[in-house]
C-alpha cells in the first residue's frame, strides 16, 4: 500500500550500524504481559483441554494444565527469549527466524491456559475451538488471497468486503432460483469479479485513486444489495432466497482422525476449495513464469514493461481472478454458514482478510494463518462465553484489531507491501 | 498580499471552481446517479414487473409505471428533504429543510475531518471510530459532570474534540515515527471503538442505571446544543458549529503559514522536506485536527440528536463523510456543500422509505455511483460525448490537458 507520501524507514541494513529495538522491545512487553498476568494473576486452577468426544473412533487424552504453573513456566521462558533476543540486537547479530513464531505460540498457550484457567467451568474442547476456527476463517482466507493477487500486481483492494458480500447475494441468489448449490458457487464467483471489473476499470483506465475506488465500492455493494434484499428478496423469498446449503463431504477413515480430521477431510466443497486455492495461489506466485510476472509488475512497473510484459493487462487479469477467489468466499456465508442473505451479513470481514493479508506480509502461506488466527480469536470468543469468563468478550473481539496495528507499526515482525502497490501505471 | 488581492484571488477560485469543467462533471455525476438510481427503482419495483407481463400488448403502461415508481421515490424523498407542500402552515412545509441540516450537520463536520487529512496527502478512513470516540467522551461529560449551563456544553465539546483527536493521533503518530499505513490503522481503529464502546456501555460508569441495554444516561440539559428554531424543530446548535468549523478550516488550509505547511506536505512531501516542513509533525497534526472534527460531529450526535450514547451513535456517518469529501474534492466550502446534499438524500430517504416503500439503501447507491463518476471525469464525458463538443472550441484548446490534471489531483490530493 505504498503511497508516494511514504516515509517507511528503510529495511535494516546487514552491516548493523542502525538497530532495531523493536523486536526486544515487544518480545519484553510480551514477557511482562506473561509476568504479571499469566503467573502473578494465574487462577488456581486447573485448565482442562478436551481433545475427544465420547463418539469419536480414535481417543485421546484430554490435557490438563494447572494455571499457575503454566504462567510461571511461560513468564520465565518469554523473559529469556526477550532477554536472548536484546543481547543479539546489541551484538548487532540477527534475531533467529524461528524465535518470533516460538515465542507466539508460548504467548498463546499461557493466554489460553490462563484465560480458559479463570473461567467458571474451566474446561473446554480443544478440537471444537479449531474446527470452528477454521470454518469462521474460511471466507477471511478468500479474502485475503483476493488481496494477495491484487496487492501483488500492484492494486490495492480494499473492496474485498464488497466482493465478499456480492458473492454471498449472488450466491444465494443464483442457488435459490436454479435449486442448486454449486450453480451458487459459480454465481458467487462471478459476482466477486464483476466487483473487480469495476475497481480494475476505475483504477486502471482512469488512474482514479485505488483506494478511493475501493471504499466507495464497498458502499455501493452494501447498498445494492441492501436494496435488493428489502425488495425482491423479502417480496418473495421462497424464490430468491431460500438457497439450498452445500452439502458436507467426509473423506472415509481420515475425517475421523483427532482434531486434523474435522478441518481437513469433513469440510463443504468450500473448505476444500480454499486449501486448495492457497496452495495454487502460493506455488502460482512464487514458482511459476506468471508469478514471476505478476510480482515483477508489482514491484518495479516500469522495468517489466521494459521486458516486455503487459503491465496494465496483467494488473486487469489478476484484479479479476482476485475478485472472483473472493467471490467464492462470499459463497460460503449463504451456502455453508446460514441458509439465506440477510444485509451487510458479512459484516466487516473483508477488513479483517485485508489485516490477515497485511499480517501475513502479502503471502498466500502467511495470509492462511494470520486468518487462521483471526478466526480462533473470533471463535475462542464464543467458546469462552459459554464457560464464563472474566475478560470481557468485547477485549477478545478487539485483538485480531489491535494485533494487526502491532503489525503494521512493525512491532510483530516486519510487513513490506510490494513496492508498486497503490500507484498507477501510466506509459510513458 | 494586500486583502483586495486576497479577495480577489479567493473569489476568481471560486468562480474557477463553478465555472470549470469539473463542476460541469459534478452537476452531471449527480443526474447520471440519479437517473441510474431510479431506474434501479423502476426495475423492482412491483407493479412495474406486473406491467411488463403484458409489454407486448400494452408497451406504454411499462413505461407509465416505471416512470410512477421512480419519480414517485425522488418525489417523496424531495419532500422528505427540502419541502412538503401538504403541510399545513408554511413554517411546516420547511420542516423537512430544518431535518436535512441536522443529518447534514455530522456529515458535514466528519467531511472536514475526512477532507483535511485528504489535504495532506492521507486517507482517514477512522472518522467512524473518530466519531464514537468523541461522542464517547462528550457523553461522559454530559452526563457526569455538573457544571453550569454553557460552560457544561463547553466542556463537552471540547471533550468531544479531544476525543476525537486522540483516535486520530494513532494512526498520525505511527504513520510519522513507524510508517505504518493510515488507511489500515484507521480501518483497524474503527473496530477498536465500536468494541470499546460496546463494552464501556455495559460497565458502571457509562451505562444508564436500572437499564440493563447497552446505553448511556440522557445528557444533561446544560450539555445539550440549544435548539435553533424551538423545540418543534430539531435543528440545534451544532449546525452553527459546522458553519464555523467550515470557516475555521478554510481558513487554515488558504490563510494560515501551518495550512500552507498541511498542503505543501500533501502536494509533495519530499519537496516539503527539503524547504524544512517537518512532513512527520504535519501527519500527526492533521490527523489530530482530523480526528478531532470528526470527534465534533459525534459530539453533534449525542448533545444534539441523540441525547444518549448507543453502540450505533455514529450510524454510518463515519463512511458517508469520506464520499462527502470526494464529492466535495477535500475544499471546505465543496465539502459543506456535498455534506448538505447528502444530508437531504438521507433526510429525505427516511421520509421516501415510509411513503413509497423504496429501501433507503437506493440513498446509498446514488451517493457512492456520484463519487465513482466525479472521480472518473472521463468516463462521464465519453457517456455524454463532451469532448467532442470541447475539441471544436478553439477557445479551449488545452481542455484534454485539463482533464489529466483533474483526474491526477483527485489521485494524488484526494
């Protein structure tokens, strides 16, 4: 998203005359954190992690975590990591790749002991709070892969939440009349890119200000199908809004493995399809000739239309792909999660895939887990209003926020856009 | 410069403005919406389907209905906005002129906010959490304080301002010392409020007693904005404020060595570096004074419309200001323009949803194709082939060059 008013501090350079005390310094607000609240204020009890139901073919153990003892073990270890990490910088050495991921996912077990620890029933499934994970991060995942193909060609796309919410009106729409499912699927799709055909035209033809273009499109959206919602669909809803859902496909023996079975093998043609998309997405950016391309107009217009790649129908192309990827993500609000459109249904998602895209520093892989992340933030919320908490649900619902600021601002890591993104190609 | 100079100068943009081809652009942006908006009536509209049933032995009767369900929309809305002739006295038949300035009132404050920042080379796209954010504090104000009437509303707007400056101070300070993007910091932040204040609106100190909904105590009488024309009308005071806010911020963009600063920063920041303009100062700066004009119409909400703090106090104007100050291309005087507008399409679209039955999401749509087509000049100009028309004129030879120049500026101010 680099505007010309940019005034990002250059990368780190090797020879280390200039440090970057921001990963010391967060890894030592994180050790803090963990100090006082995960060990001083653990709750003495102990945090029980459900992994089987009575029903399930292959049983595990459920794992038990005493409160206390996990914050203190998580405190400790968190300080030595902060500590490891400012003697590296100091040393001018380079922090190990691996540390930053290490140290997320201790934060998060001392989180999630600490907070399932301080719940009145202090129990809760471990396999369900991942399903559905997973599930409320679907359309976030084709979201944010719309946003990789877009931002990567340079265009900037912040109307996934319109693409999102014309792919969920479409498909139900589309699924209602022909009594099919999968004929909502392919609406979906089309709807996505005919927003994108709109934000291509505007940004690309007319060099009107991606942005701009982004946001204005995100009304229009809402309001089209806001519009269309309170007169054709309410007038007759048997006929255009009483979609029918995609059914569940279970692959034989492996759905019923523990806690991967239910994400990866019992999943709508939905869920299929995004690991699918991602995987695609990933190997087409980074080891094909054509995600050679499509970075390389991304990152440098004018030296790839020195090559001789076309850089405007390039960006066209991957604008519209995105758009229809994005589609199929809004699909999933009519076609697996609730059985009809209702308005604005997709309320905001298309900003959380465009801060999993951000926080998954612009890679297909990243974007996965950044929305994998949202997701169970989102879920643990849930989860943790059923067993009773103490930390209001409105804090939960603000992290995935407040993390992806903490990103943006470089403190969690470094987020690069590509170098063109947001800026118009005119031939000169 | 000498004021004759000044005034001068001051009114030849303005007459530059009305007279250029982008107002010609404007004024067809808005019909081309319009009509596009009702033909998107017309076309769900029920009895137009009946009459398309038999269009090949009555042809004229679609058109009739068409016609009857589109104008029938923009005529209730005209009425819901501007003037109802039905009403019984004349003071009553302007009523609906007194509501579309009270919903124009944030529009036009929260334009400003979204304008300046557009000024300076940034997209606020926060102003929604700006609002929430300085209603938030207004309210508190309102309602727990007690102080005398006036220095009360005093204080609250104030607090509101300083509400809405601290949200806008986030994203201004990490976009000068980190980099970090402000149109995903502000996206970000608006979240943030709505969440904050949901959950601030169920704790002690915000939510109303013996309530056990998630809103606030009313405010106090001496926090409230007076009502202008009696208590007929809700028209108040804030819309005064946006008045002077207009002013005030025209004055600092055209008059003041620190506005002049602003947009030199906006125009080219490497330029406004070198002639020693601290770029980072200035991004912090406006996104406060941002901020803090959009915290002024949350406060327009809660001490003039609403009364109480809601989850919902800054419905959507947060997002409406942003096509507000498109459409009013970051001037002040435009953004004051384009906020009375689109306060009469909402005010009006409320009366037009209850009369006709016509969704008033149409407003929306009508709203965001205006701003799409301003913004692409020539794609309003190839539907109604002006350039043509243009290219015979040899008065104006240097029209296409023009036209790049609008566009760019839209691209790199706005």
């Amino acid at each position: 998203m680099s505007v010309a008013t940019d005034t990002r501090p250059k990368r780190p350079s090797t020879n280390a005359t200039v440090k970057n005390w921001k990963a010391p310094i967060g890894f030592g607000i994180g050790a803090v954190v963990a100090l006082l609240v995960f060990a001083l204020g653990g709750p003495a009890q102990t945090a029980v992690f459900r992994v089987s139901n009575d029903s399930d073919r292959f049983r595990l153990a459920d794992v038990a975590l005493p409160a206390v003892a996990v914050g203190w073990f998580t405190a400790v270890v968190l300080t030595l990591i902060a500590v490891y990490a400012f003697e590296q910088v100091r040393n001018g050495r380079p922090i190990n790749r691996w540390i930053p991921i290490i140290y997320g996912l201790l934060f998060m077990i001392g989180f999630l002991t600490w907070v399932v620890g301080s719940a009145n029933i202090p129990s809760i499934s471990l396999t369900g709070l991942i399903a559905g994970s997973v599930t409320l991060a679907i359309p976030l995942i084709f979201g944010s892969l719309s946003g990789v193909l877009c931002e990567r060609v340079g265009v900037v796309n912040i109307a996934i939440e319109g693409q999102l919410l014309s792919g969920a009106f479409a498909a139900a729409v589309a699924a209602s009349i022909s009594g099919n499912a999968y004929v909502g699927l392919i609406a979906a799709a089309f709807a996505g890119t005919l927003v994108s055909v709109v934000l291509a035209v505007f940004s690309i033809k007319y060099y009107v200000n991606q942005i701009i273009v982004g946001v204005v499109l995100n009304v229009l959206v809402s309001g089209l199908t806001g519009f269309l919602a309170s007169t054709l669909l309410s007038r007759d809803p048997a006929t255009f809004n009483s979609p029918p859902s995609l059914p569940v496909i279970s692959v034989p023996f492996f759905s019923d493995l523990p806690i991967i079975g239910g994400i990866l093998f019992r999943q709508s043609i939905v869920g299929y399809l995004m690991y699918v998309a991602v995987i695609v997405i990933y190997i087409g950016l980074f080891r094909t000739k054509w995600g050679l391309r499509v970075r390389a107009v991304g990152e440098h217009p004018q030296a790839a239309d020195t090559m001789g790649i076309k850089v405007n129908s390039t960006r066209f192309w991957n604008v519209l792909l995105g758009g229809a990827v994005a589609g199929f993500g809004g699909a999933f609000f009519t076609l697996v999660s609730v059985s009809s459109f209702s308005r604005d249904m997709t309320a905001g998602a298309g900003y959380i895939a465009l801060a999993a895209l951000i926080f998954g520093r612009w890679n297909p892989i990243g974007a996965f887990f950044a929305a994998l992340l949202f997701g169970f933030f989102t879920n643990l919320q849930y989860v943790l209003s059923i067993v009773g908490t103490s930390v209001p649900s409105q804090f939960m619902a603000m992290l995935p926020y407040i993390v992806t600021i903490l990103a943006v601002a470089g403190l969690v890591g470094r987020s690069r856009p590509p170098a063109a993104s947001g800026t118009p190609y005119i031939k000169e | 410069m000498s004021s004759q100079l000044q005034q001068d100068e001051a009114s030849r943009s303005v007459l530059h403005r009305i007279m250029g081809g982008s107002s010609l652009v404007a004024l067809l942006a808005v019909v081309l919406s319009i009509v596009l908006g009702g033909l998107l009536i017309a076309v769900t509209d029920e009895r137009v389907a009946e009459a398309s049933s038999y269009f090949f032995s009555r042809p004229g009767d679609l058109l009739s209905a068409a016609w009857e369900a589109a104008s029938g929309a923009y005529i209730a809305l005209f009425q819901g906005a501007i003037f109802n002739p039905g009403a019984d006295t004349l003071a009553q038949a302007f009523r609906p002129l007194t509501e579309t300035l009270t919903v124009a009132t944030p529009l036009i404050l929260a334009g400003l906010g979204v304008a300046i920042a557009f000024r300076t080379g940034l997209f606020n796209i926060g102003a929604q959490g700006q609002i929430i954010l300085g209603a938030t504090f207004a309210a508190w104000v309102g309602f727990t304080l007690d102080l005398p009437p006036g220095i009360h509303l005093l204080i609250a707007v104030l607090a509101g301002f300083f509400g809405g400056a601290l949200w806008g101070f986030i994203p201004g300070i990490l976009k000068a010392r980190t980099g970090a993007h402000e149109v995903i910091v502000t996206i970000m932040l608006n979240y943030v409020a709505v969440y904050l204040v949901a959950y601030l609106l169920f704790t002690p100190a915000f939510q109303n007693p013996g309530s056990s909904n998630p809103i606030s105590p009313r405010l106090d009488d001496s926090a409230l904005f007076p009502l202008l024309l009696g208590s007929g009308y809700r028209l108040h005071l804030g819309f005064l404020v946006a008045i002077a806010a207009t002013y005030g911020v025209w004055w600092l963009l055209n008059r003041s060595t620190a506005g002049f600063e602003l947009r030199a920063v906006g125009a080219n920041p490497h330029a406004a570096r070198t002639a020693g303009i601290s770029v980072t100062k200035g991004y912090v700066v406006v996104m406060m004074i941002a901020g803090g004009l959009a915290g002024l119409a949350g406060v327009a909400q809660v001490a003039g419309t609403e009364k109480v703090l809601t989850g919902g106090i800054a419905a959507s104007f947060g997002f409406d200001a942003i096509t507000v100050a498109l459409l009013g291309r970051s001037h002040p005087w435009g953004v004051f323009f384009a906020g009375l507008l689109f306060g009469a399409f909402r005010a009006g679209g409320v009366q037009m949803q209850t009369q006709t039955g016509t969704p008033i999401d149409i407003v929306l749509v009508v709203q965001s194709l205006i701003v799409l087509f301003i913004a692409a000049p020539p794609l309003v100009k190839a539907i109604f082939r002006i350039d043509r028309k243009k290219k015979k004129k040899p008065t104006k030879p240097d029209q296409s060059s023009e036209d790049t120049t609008t566009t760019t500026a839209v691209g790199g101010v706005a």
